[in-house]
C-alpha cells in the first residue's frame, strides 16, 4: 500500500509492504520539531532513566531559567534595598549573570535550530521485524528491537530511543504518529509506546 500525504507543498511517501514500512521524509521540518530534539539528545540519560517527565522544547528551558532568575534577583534587590546588606547586592549580581547566560543560551540554541533547517535533507526510515533504519545523505545506521529502550511520542517528534549511546536516535514528525502506532500494534512492540 502506498499511501502520500502532502506538508507544505512536499510529498511525503510511506510505503507498506508487508512487514516493512517505508516513509519517505522530503518535508521541511518545522523549528519546533528539531528545538525538542535538541532538547531530548541533552537530556537523553534522563530522559533514558525515566527522571523528565515532560519532553519540551530547548529554548523554552532557557527562557524559564531566565524567568526564574529575573523573579529572585528582584525578590533578592528588595531584601537589598530593605536591609542594606551588600551580601545580597552579590547575589543581585549573581542572578544578573545567570539572566545574562540563559539568554545568551536561548540565542545560542535558536541559532543552533537554524543550522539544522538550513541542512535539513531528506530521510528514508525503513520499519521492519528486525531493525529500524535511517537512511540520509551523510549516514545510515540501524536500531534494532532489542536495543530499543521504548518509542517517544512528544508534541512535534517520535523518537526511537536506544537502550545505550551506542546508538543513535532515530526521529520522525509527529506527522507519522497514526502510521507507527499502527504498525508497532502490527509487530506487538506497542508496549514500547511513551507519550509525554
């Protein structure tokens, strides 16, 4: 069955065979999509170890940190102005600093987002009984089942997690969420499913 499904003006094939799934990514990906994966391969051993509990985007953790400094460094320039206290000038000192780095780290990671859309190429995953398989233009490499920790279905990709670093990820649009959970129903690998 060949089935095509149409993104922003790009064709997007997958191919069923049997039991073996094609899909031809030639779509764009949007900043949304490669910002969480950025955020996934940081936070890959925790993500592993089950200790995140909500897969978000990289520079949205940022930002937060951000927030979160600016809020304590005038909770702490009050206490300041209130005793006089140069111990807490530092420590307004501090939270500037920290504002500073989380912003210049949001500009770091948008830029990083942009890099990765510029060289955004197209990818074939072949899903079979065996393996699943990432074909680019500059790598190829494969997963098998037995070295999947689980299947990460986030808010813009599903990732395919490797149980060690050996392995690399293996990520889709959410765009294939419907086709994949059909499929991993198929070869009795649904249990391998986690929704964040």
């Amino acid at each position: 069955m060949l089935k095509s499904l149409i993104f922003k003006d790009k064709i997007v094939l997958i191919n069923v065979v049997g039991d073996n799934m094609k899909i031809e990514v030639k779509e764009k990906k949007c900043a949304e999509y490669y910002d969480e994966l950025l955020f996934i391969q940081s936070n890959y051993k925790k993500i592993l170890n089950n200790k995140i509990k909500k897969v978000s985007r990289m520079t949205m953790s940022f930002v937060k940190y951000a927030v979160l400094s600016i809020i304590f460094f005038c909770l702490t320039l009050l206490l300041y102005l209130k005793t006089k206290d140069n111990f807490y000038f530092i420590i307004c000192g501090v939270y500037i600093l920290l504002v500073i780095c989380s912003l210049y780290l949001v500009l770091i990671t948008k830029k990083r987002v942009k890099e990765l859309m510029t060289n955004d190429e197209d990818t074939i995953i072949n899903i079979n009984t065996k393996n699943i398989e990432h074909k680019s233009t500059n790598s190829i490499f494969k997963i098998s089942w037995e070295d999947m920790a689980f299947v990460l279905i986030n808010k813009y990709s599903i990732c395919f997690i490797p149980k060690t670093t050996k392995n690399s990820l293996v990520c889709v649009p959410i765009s294939y969420k419907e086709d994949i959970i059909k499929l991993l129903k198929k070869y009795k690998k649904d249990k391998l499913i986690r929704e964040k």
